[in-house]
C-alpha cells in the first residue's frame, strides 16, 4: 500500500466510524478535522512527484523567455539582476524578489512592459497555483 | 472542563463569579459548553445559579479565555473586545453586554472576559443544516431585512460620542487600506510561511492601488451570518469583536457581497438577496455603494485571508497549539492564493 492510500484509509475510518461516534461537539469536530487533514495530505504525496517535475520545466521556462526579454531591451538594473538570481537561484524567494523589483520599477518600465513582464511571471504562478489546487480543495 | 491545576477550571469560574457577586450565595453552573465555533479565544457558554435576598437566581453568561495562541497573534486582544463592548452597551447595536475582564492569568489560567449570554442560535453558514437554516430564513424575508438593517446601524452609530476613537481614526487619504495591508503584512511575517510569489504580486498590487477615503465610521471587519446571533428570525446580537476598525465603511460593504460568505448560493452570506442588500443599506445609511472600491477590498480580504490561515497553519507547525482545525488551514492557503490571483486577473 502507498503512504497516499494509506492516509486516504485512516481519514475513512476517522470521518465515517471514529468521528460519529465521539458524542462531544468541540472532540468531534477534531476529528473530522483530522479526516481532512490526512486527506489533503495523501493526495498531496500522490502529486508530489509529478508537480515538482512540472515546476522546474515551468521555471525553466521562465527563465529562459525573461533572458530572451533581456536580451533584446534595456531594463532598470535592479529588474536584470533580479532575473540572474531567479536564473540562478530558481526558487519562490527569487520569484518574489522579482515581482518586487517590477512594482518599483512600474514608472520606469511603463505600463505596456511592465505587464507583458508581470504577465509573464503570472503565467507561471497560476500554472504553479493550478497544480497545488489538485491536492488543496 | 478542567484546567491545568488541580481545582477544576468550573469550579475557579464560580469562586471568581462568587467573588464579583457578593450579594450572592450558593452559586453553581450549569449546562456548560465549550463551543467549537471561532478561531481565536475560547468560547464557554454556560447558565450561573445562584441565591440572593432569599430568591433563586439565573443568568446565562458566556465566558471567553485567550489562550495566547491565537490566530490572530498580537493583534488579538480581549481586553479591546471587552472595551468596544463596553462603549457599545448603550448604542441602538445589539451586542453582548459586557461585564468583567480580567487580565491576571492566575484567576483561570489565561486572560479572561464574562458577558451576557445573549439569546439566539448562531448556525454555521458552511454546514448543511446551517445553509438550510439561511435559506429558510432568506424566504420569510424578515432576516434579511435585520441583517442589512443591523449593518446599518453600525455604520451610522456615532463613533466618537460611543467613545470608540480609541481604536484609531484614520486620517484622510489612502493611510486605512495602507493600515490594513500593514496589518496583515505583520501578522504574516510573525507567521514563519515560506515566501509565496502570488501573495507578494497581491500585495505589491494592493499597495499601489490603496483607495483614498473621506469617510469614516465603525467598520466589523468581519460582518457575516456565523457572527450574527439570530432570536425570532432578527439579529439578536452582533458577535465576534476581534476586527473592527475605524475607517471605510465599503470595507464591510465588501465583505457582505463577497463570494468569500457564501457557498452554492446567489444568496450574499447566504441570506440577502443582492439586489435588496444594496436598496434597503443604502436606503438606511445614505451611502452609495461603490463596486470598484469594494473590488479592491474583496482583494484586500484575500490577503487578510491568506494571513490568517499562514498564521494559524504556523501556529500548529510550530507546537504553540494542538486543534486539528490550525493544521488543515495549511490547504487554505492555496485557496485563498488562488482566489487572488483570479482578483488580480490571472
């Protein structure tokens, strides 16, 4: 049996057997919870896998479309080193440093390039939002 | 209901009842409940008996205890509950008349305050039995009309004469939105969440967009069915004192037509009918409601989402609490991220 199926088997017994028969409102209501929580957590472990694969190929993508940008056009500096370190870095930090430097560099990109490149970056987050969504909801 | 020294907690709240009711003997407490409503401070209701100029007397009280681990942190504060409660009492607002608050944590182990116990039932608008409840409700009409109505009434009350600007009177300009971003950005940070991408976009947005306001009064902050008490199909008392601030009123406004209040329902917070809502508040209050404004409040609440369930996941990642309910918020973060990148158009 795989760790998912196995939580998905515990939240069964906690919603449909354990649960009911707990005759306190606020014990009862732990229990349940717990339903959810294993849940949510197995099939975040049946996911697990795949998504991480689909977010490296995304930020891959990312990266190289920004450097292709960059290429091309001159921007504020603190925009170009926050993509290196998105390039370099390829995490959730890098990613917010960047957003971060687009909001302040608004003016100075003007708003058609400051949301083709914010845009761009929204891409990848509700492609990364949309797979999280598979295990959260 | 036993606390964590040797006399059990029932027993301490009738000595510390006895001690504030001198007049009294032979208290006792009855039909006691800890209610598993709320995210924050811990609820007891309970029936308090007792003998006084030789009759037998009877008073519902409710009694709540802050933990100290509460979802909202630092920014939580019973003591302010108690004192909005307070300036409240005498206001046409039906809320829970407060009677003690007690900051000494070797009385009942934590900060703790007493107030009435007011009649009426609170169904929980997330449940079956709740929404069928609503729904039943929203076809006789007459709560409906008490909702909009009571929101009304805390929107035009006199702040100041009530004593209220104790809470802080936002100066004209964007400084309430600003406030509130400020807030929330606070309590996340305190969280210890690791760094989400759309919440940064969320706020950064949030910032440059920050409304001007000219108009201020009493705002709930979290006005909806689930902190309403209802008593003979009417808002018997308005619950849940954590939120409220001074500042714009669309705040509120936002809140009640948001989709965050109701599931499977046009109904908003599962009761009004939107089209009515927006005829008899502004009817009551003389206020237009703006629909932009309160698109960007709708955003604003998504980031105060995301912060409360980032520190209530947090607070169970970290040890400081043991209810399974924290735990599962760490899935609502998702949620909330994915309802504001949808606000801010991806």
């Amino acid at each position: 049996m795989n760790p998912d199926q196995l939580l998905e088997r515990i939240a069964a017994v906690l919603r449909q057997d354990i649960g009911p028969a707990v005759g306190a409102e606020y014990p009862r209501t732990q229990a349940f919870m717990a339903a959810v929580v294993l849940q949510k957590l197995g099939r975040q472990l049946a996911c697990a896998e795949a998504h991480r694969a689909a977010e490296a190929a995304d930020m891959d993508a990312l990266v190289a479309d920004l450097d292709s940008t960059l290429a091309t056009a001159v921007v504020p500096p603190a925009i170009a080193a926050a993509v290196a370190a998105l390039g370099r870095d390829r995490n959730d930090a890098a990613l917010c440093a960047l957003i971060g430097a687009l909001y302040e560099s608004r003016t100075t990109l003007g708003a058609t390039r400051f949301d083709a490149l914010l845009g761009r970056v929204r891409r990848t987050l509700r492609a990364g939002i949309d797979r999280r969504m598979e295990f959260a909801e | 209901m036993t606390g964590p020294t040797d006399q059990p907690l029932e027993a301490r709240i009738v000595d510390y009842l006895a001690s504030r009711m001198p007049d009294g003997r032979d208290f006792a407490l009855e039909n006691v409940q800890r209610i598993a409503v709320g995210w924050s401070h811990e609820t007891w209701l309970f029936d308090l008996a007792w003998r006084e100029g030789g009759e037998a007397r009877r008073r519902g009280l409710c009694l709540r205890r802050d933990p100290g681990n509460t979802l909202l942190r630092h920014l939580s504060s019973l003591e302010q509950q108690f004192r909005v409660l307070r300036c409240l009492a005498d206001t046409a607002l039906p809320t829970p008349r407060p009677y003690w608050f007690e900051p000494d944590p070797a009385i009942l182990d934590m900060p703790f305050l007493v107030m009435e116990k007011v009649s009426g039932t609170c169904p929980n608008p997330w449940g079956r039995e709740g929404r069928a409840f609503y729904q039943a409700a929203a076809d006789r009409g007459t709560l409906p009309a008490s909702f909009t109505a009571t929101l009304a009434t805390l929107h035009t009350l006199d702040w100041r004469a009530a004593g209220l600007d104790f809470l802080g009177v936002p100066p004209p300009g964007t400084n309430f939105a600003r406030r509130e971003i400020a807030k929330w950005k606070e309590l996340i940070d305190v969280s210890g969440h690791p760094p989400e991408p759309i919440l940064t976009d969320l706020i950064a947005w949030l910032e440059a967009n920050a409304p001007s306001v000219d108009r201020v009064t009493l705002v709930h902050g979290a006005y909806r069915t689930g902190n309403l008490l209802i008593h003979e199909d009417r808002i018997s008392a308005v619950l849940d004192w954590e939120l409220q601030v001074l500042g714009d009123p669309m705040y509120d406004v936002a809140y009640v037509l948001s989709d965050l209040n109701r599931e499977g329902t046009p109904l908003l917070s599962n009761l009004v009918d939107r089209d009515s809502f927006y005829r008899d508040y502004e009817a009551a209050t003389g206020f237009t409601i703006d629909d932009g404004l309160c698109r960007y409040y709708n955003a604003l609440y998504a980031m105060r989402s995301v912060a409360f369930w980032m520190s209530a996941s947090g607070l169970y990642a970290g040890g400081q609490s043991q209810d399974i309910r924290l735990a599962r918020t760490a899935w609502s973060v998702p949620v909330v991220l994915e309802r504001a990148a949808r606000e801010l158009g991806y």
